[in-house]
C-alpha cells in the first residue's frame, strides 16, 4: 500500500535540499505532502514543493482546506511518518514545548506517526543547552533525530548544524515506512567489498568489487527489521543507515571481525570479494620503479578462506556465501555450495552483461539442495530484496 509522509520544511537555507528529500521520496513510490512554515518560504517557492509532490502545499493554518475536514488533523491522522527537514532551533523547542501555532506545529501535536527530525542551523545554535535539551526531550519522546552533519556553514562558519544529505534522510524515512519486518529478531552478519593486500605502503594487491551488493543486502535486512553488522573491505560508500559497519583492510581483518561476530549470528552471507592471495613479505618502504624491461617479482601466498572457516564452524547459522564465476558457472558454484557446507550459494555469473562487479545490477542464480532459481537482470537493491525473501522462508520458525 502506498505510504504517506507529510514534510514540514522550516526557515532555513537548507530548505532548497528538502526539494531533493521530495523527489528521491515520490520517486520510491511514497505520496508526500509538504506543509511550509512562514520563514520556509523566505527560502524556497511552495510550486517548487507542489510540483514535485503533485499534491497542494499547506503554507498557512487558515488558507483553507486542501484535503476533506480539517487539514491538520487530516495529514496526522493520515501520515505514516512525519519529517521535518530542514528543522530550525525554533521549531525543535516548539515541538518539545508542545506548542501548537502554526500548522507544522499542530500536525506535530494530532499526530501519531513516527516523527524525524533533521535540525539544520548555526553550529552555536545547536550546541546551546537549550538546544540541546530540547533535542534530548524530543528523544525521549521517540522522536529520531537525523544528524546533523558537520562542515561548512551558510553563515560562513565551519562546525556540526548543517542539514544531513536528502539521499541520508530518505534512507531513514524508507527504513521506517517499510513494514517487511520479516527478520525482525535476527541477527544478520554481512561481509562486503574487496580486501587489500599491501605490496608496499603505496600499492597493493586488490579486485574490483565496489561493496554495492554488500551493501544493498546490508540495508534491506536492516529494513526488514534485522540487527545487522556489516564487515566491509574498503570501499567508497557510505555506512549504511540503521547498520553498524565495520570496515577492514585485508582478508585476515575480515576473517578476525567475522570470527568475532559469526557466534550469535542467526545469518551470514558472505558477498565479500575478499582478496585470495596476500604478499608474503610486503616491502616497508616504496619499491622503487625498475627500469623499462625489468622484472618485478612478488611472492603471493593464499589468504585464509573465511566461507571456509565458517562453513566447518557453523552451529545453526544459515550460511549464504557467493561466487563470481566466468566459466562453468553452475557447476564451479555447485562445487562451492558443497564443499563449503553453505545452505545457498549466490551465482553471479561475471561475464553476463549487467551482472557482477562494480555495476548498479546483478544477474545471478541460487543453488541449493533442491536445485537452481536463476533470477534475471535487476538493480541490485532488488536483488538483495530477492535473497532476504529466500532466506526469510528458509529461516522462518
Ligand atoms: O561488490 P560489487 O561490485 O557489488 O560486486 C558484487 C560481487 C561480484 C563482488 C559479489 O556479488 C560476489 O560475487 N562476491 C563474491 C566474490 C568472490 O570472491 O567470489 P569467489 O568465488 O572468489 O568466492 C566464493 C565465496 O568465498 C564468496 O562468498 C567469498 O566471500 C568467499 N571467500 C573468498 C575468498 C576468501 N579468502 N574468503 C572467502 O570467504
């Protein structure tokens, strides 16, 4: 069913950023309604809002009703979630007063949605302890508080105030409308990304794993209500929200944070590319080049086998492990899948378009005791999606 948000953007510069928050927002299917305080629309245009939500933008308490009965009871009683981004020093001591004059302020009170909140403002501000008192008493009420973020400051200062990104306060709106809470009360263990293997302190031994299928499951088991720990190799993305991420270097790293981890796991699944060999005596200071012709030689040794280990560790866990195959695909993958002792092994065959490394997609095939499923070509937050589907059937009590 179609999810509702209503989004109260408040004055503050940051305004021009909730215009993404609405677009990435109607653009994963959610129907959002845009309520603007007076000094919001200092900042920004309500056609602005109206045209990316495609619904009427509340700006005043007795503009008149833009939905059926009265307005502000009709978005809290409709709301499955009330954001407020930008969120200014003044309206966070308003909510925390209860106070009720205007109409953001007013849904705030009707309202009982979850309520997040993104404050943006001077970092004096933030830090003051009334500030800071408020933001404390809106938590303890269950209020989320996203951010905010650290860096430059529209008043020209540097320091924590500025508004976290729109794709940041999305991911949070997504991870509480979503209602799949299927792996609610698991613990899921994630492994994502390449290892690094030091040749010297400026070069090493790597793949092309990007961590975005890592990633992606990361996310959606914590969306589906998981407790979720992801083990990433290094990477370019952001620590997924809602996730605690643990980021490592090389296989070894990635091998000791999931011994650590693996004991009260319910699931591990293992999309890591961890790198398959190491150099055996890595140089401590830079190789320097040879000249044109000559040979540089490096003694690779393997890298301990984590799918392995767990595989011959495991008690109950459900044990997902991947493999990026080029040739023979379905019978290296069987090979893993038993050798490995994994309750399912995720194919990618690499050499299919749109599958494998670095890209936004995959294409891959489960394999199991009771055969294959081959999925086709989709984003791979589906893919994900797809995986925690059979893991959540497989592991269901
Ligand atoms: O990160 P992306 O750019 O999104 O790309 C996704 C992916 C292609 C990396 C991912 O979907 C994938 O296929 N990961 C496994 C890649 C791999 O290392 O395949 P493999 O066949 O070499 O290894 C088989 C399994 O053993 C994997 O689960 C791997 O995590 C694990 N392994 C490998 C080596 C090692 N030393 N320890 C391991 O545990």
């Amino acid at each position: 069913m179609q999810k509702t948000v209503v989004l109260g953007i408040t004055g503050g510069i940051a305004a021009y950023k909730s215009a993404e928050v609405v677009s990435r927002l109607t653009k994963a299917g959610v129907d959002v309604h845009c309520v603007m305080t007076e000094g919001a629309q200092a900042f920004v245009g309500p056609v602005t809002f109206q045209a990316l939500s495609g619904n009427p933008v509340i700006c005043g308490m007795f503009d008149g009703p833009q939905h059926w009965g009265v307005d502000h009871i009709y978005l809290a009683q409709h709301a499955d979630c009330v954001v407020i981004a930008p969120a200014t020093a003044n309206v966070i001591a308003k909510a925390a007063q209860g106070m009720a004059d205007d109409m953001l302020t007013s849904i705030l009170l009707a309202t009982t949605a979850p309520v997040l909140i993104a404050p943006a403002m001077n970092d004096q501000m933030y830090a003051h302890p009334a500030t800071q008192a408020n933001i404390a008493c809106l938590r303890e009420r269950g209020v989320r508080i996203i951010g905010p973020g650290s860096g430059r400051l529209a008043c020209g200062t540097s320091g924590t105030g500025r508004m976290s990104e729109p794709a940041e306060i999305v991911e949070h709106i997504l991870l509480q409308l979503s209602d799949a809470r299927d792996l609610a009360g698991k613990k899921v263990l994630v492994t994502a990304g390449p290892t690094r293997e030091a040749i010297d302190p400026v070069r090493y031994v790597s793949n092309r794993s990007s961590g975005k299928m890592g990633y992606a499951l990361a996310r959606a088991a914590a969306m589906r209500g998981a407790e979720v720990i992801l083990v990433s190799g290094p990477t370019a993305l952001e620590n997924p929200i809602g996730v605690t991420t643990l980021r490592v270097e090389t296989t070894e790293e990635m091998l000791q944070a999931v011994q650590q981890h693996f004991a009260d796991a319910d699931v591990i699944i293992k999309a890591a590319a961890p790198a398959d060999y190491t150099v055996q005596a890595p140089s401590e200071e830079k190789i320097k080049k040879k000249e044109s012709g000559e040979h540089l030689q490096l003694d690779l040794v393997t890298t301990p086998d984590i799918l392995k280990w767990l595989g011959e560790h495991k008690i109950n866990q459900f044990l997902v492990g991947f493999a990026a195959e080029t040739n023979d695909a379905v019978a290296n993958a069987r090979e893993k899948y038993r050798s490995k002792k994994l309750d399912c092994l995720v194919l990618n065959d690499v050499t299919k378009q749109g599958a494998g490394f670095e890209v936004d997609t995959n294409v891959v095939t489960l394999v199991d005791d009771t055969g294959e499923l081959a999925l086709p070509c989709m984003p791979k937050d589906e893919v994900a999606m797809r995986i925690l589907d059979y893991v959540a059937e497989r592991t269901a009590k």
